[in-house]
C-alpha cells in the first residue's frame, strides 16, 4: 500500500492537474471573436449594398428601354442687342499706339428647348462662354429648370460685358470690325446637361454641346448673322 501512494504521489507531481476557465478568456482570443464578427457585419453590409445597386441598375435598364428616351433640342432662337461700344482707353489718341481697346457689351438671348420623350427633363444649371477670336470676353449663364414631356420651353439669360480689356493684335482686329466694317463675330459655345426622371429613378446624363457663331452690327446694334451647331449629343 505504502508503495502504490508513493507512485500515486510521484505521478500527481509530474502531471499536474489542468483547470478549465469558465468565464473570461485572454485578450488575444477577444480580439480574435471580435475582428472576426466585425468583418463577418461588415461582408454582410457590402453584400447587401451591391444587391441594391444591382437591383437599381436593372430597372434603370428597364426603364430606359422601355421609354427609348430621345434627344432633347436645345438652340439659341434670338439675340437682342442692346449696347456695344469698342472704345480706346482714356487719354489715348488712337487704339494703335496703345494696341488695347475696351470692349463693352450688353446682349439678351433666348435659348428654346425641345423635349419629344413622354417624360420630363431636369435641365442643369449651364455655362456658355462668349469668345473673340478665341478670348474669352464673358460668361452667359442659365439657371436650371425643368420641362415637362412633349413640350417647347424658351430660356432666357444675358450676357454683361463691362469694359474688358483686348490686348494687341486682338485689339486692332476688334476696332476695324467695329469701326469700319461694322460687323464683329463672337462664337458662343458651351455645354448642356440633361436628365430624364421617370418614377424617382434617374437616367444618366444628356450632354448636349452647343457652338454658335454670332455676327453683330455696332452701328445698328444688332444681330446680322447666326450659326449653330450641336455636337456631342450622348446618352
């Protein structure tokens, strides 16, 4: 007996025995639990998300076949005059031998757009820039509004031009078109943008690029020539 709990003791020394934790744990494993729940919500909301955009893009699809959406037509209809001065600077005998004039301009103009689909178009807010001989002279801006289906909307802005300055070579060109030949061309360009709405759901963007040429008399203040063009008209 003596010689089995000498054994018995020898044993119990070299094999400890092992204690199960019940509450807690160490903070690697809690790290561990918690990077793995936090990536496992994170797949779920990224999933979740792409389904709905996928949902989105498919009745979007939908909607634009079903509708077969057209161009809008948006054109410059009129130009009114109402000043336009070419002038040399104060105290200059000439524009010559300064090689500067100023020009000063005050026009109206009327845009007319065309909606031919069944739905309505959300026009945004547009800028066309108004060039001589490729410098920028000023900015017409029009604001943004929105046109019902099978519709004709007319727009109007202006265009306010305060004494700009035209330098050199520009300047002499400037003076005889106004002084001599009474007919001074700008280009008037810029781009419009589009959206059809149908049931909350928006279709991507019509850009619609417009380019005019203008001619206007100084004597007369008037338009004596109009071109236009649209370019880039893309759904």
């Amino acid at each position: 007996m003596a010689e089995k709990a000498t054994k018995a003791a020898e044993s119990a020394r070299m094999h400890p025995p092992t204690y199960c934790r019940v509450h807690g744990g160490s903070f690697r494993e809690k790290y561990r639990i918690s990077s793995f729940s936090l990536g496992r919500c994170c797949c779920c909301v990224l999933s979740v998300l792409f389904i709905v955009a996928v949902i989105i893009g498919i009745i979007a699809l939908v909607v634009f076949l079903v509708i077969k959406p057209k161009k809008p037509e948006f054109e410059l209809q009129s130009v009114t005059v109402e000043a336009l001065r070419v002038e040399p600077p104060p105290g200059s005998a000439s524009a010559v031998s300064s090689m500067e004039v100023f020009l000063s301009l005050n026009i109206a103009m009327v845009f007319a757009a065309s909606n031919p689909n069944n739905v309505g178009i959300k026009y945004s807010p547009s800028k066309f820039y108004v060039m001589y001989k490729g410098m920028p002279i000023g900015v017409a801006v029009v604001p943004a509004f929105y046109q019902p289906s099978h519709s004709h909307t007319t727009v109007e802005t202006r265009l306010l031009v305060n004494r700009v300055n035209i330098l050199q070579a520009a300047a002499l060109d400037l003076l005889r078109d106004a002084t001599v030949n009474d007919r001074v061309a700008l280009r008037l360009t810029g781009d419009v943008g589009a959206r059809i709405r149908v049931i909350q759901i928006t279709l991507p963007q019509v850009q619609v690029s417009l380019d005019c040429q203008i001619v206007l008399s100084p004597h007369r203040r008037a338009l004596t020539d109009k071109q236009c063009g649209v370019d880039g008209v893309n759904f």
